[in-house]
C-alpha cells in the first residue's frame, strides 16, 4: 500500500505564492512518477505538473512559468511551488504516485487565490 499526504495548501491573495508538499509512503519502488494534478468546483480533474524519478518534467500551459515542481527522491516527496497566483487557480490540489503502472492519489488540499 502507498499513502500520500499533503500540505501547504491555503488562501492567498492574486499575484502571491504558496509552496505545497506531497509525501508518500508504504511500498515505494523506482522508478516512478510523481505529480500535482487539481479540481476546480464543476470541472474534471486535470494535470498541473508531473515529475519522474529521472527528473524530466511536464506542465499545464496554464501554469508554466509560474509553477515548478520538483522531488526528493530520497524522502520520496514532492513539491509544487507556485507563484503568480492568479483567481483561476483555486482547486482542491491533489497528489498523484505512479508506481509499476499503479496510481495512488492523496486526499486533497484546498488552494483558493482572491483577487
């Protein structure tokens, strides 16, 4: 089993930042995919940034420039630091492992960005 658990999310003003955390842990084998994914209130869930365990990345149109995800590898965690927030960010922000094919999802954590 794999648990992931998230941090760091909040309200902030447009134009602020915020950092958010992912910890996993349980069965945890490389290499594997780590990644933010986000769900406004009335709209699917969609990819943020994802990361691999080589540290190749990809991001959303919508937030490249402005967001940076990166990983330790060693405390299998994952961070989403985000910047230039703007009011269309506000999401439940959710952590994302894939492992051998596997996907496990963290519970969730609230950004709302006020403009």
């Amino acid at each position: 089993q794999v648990q992931l658990v998230e941090s760091g999310g909040g309200l902030v003003q447009a134009g602020g930042s915020l950092r958010l955390s992912c910890a996993a842990s349980g069965s945890i084998f490389s290499p594997n995919t780590m990644g933010w994914y986000r769900q406004a209130p009335g709209k699917q869930r969609e990819l943020v940034a994802i990361i691999a365990s080589g540290g190749s990345t990809n991001y959303a149109d919508s937030v490249k420039g402005r967001f940076t995800i990166s990983r330790d590898s060693a405390k299998n965690t994952v961070y989403l630091q985000m910047n230039s927030l703007k009011p269309e960010d506000t999401a439940v922000y959710y952590c994302r492992i894939v492992i051998i094919g596997n996907a496990y999802w963290g519970q969730g954590t609230q950004v709302t960005v006020s403009s």
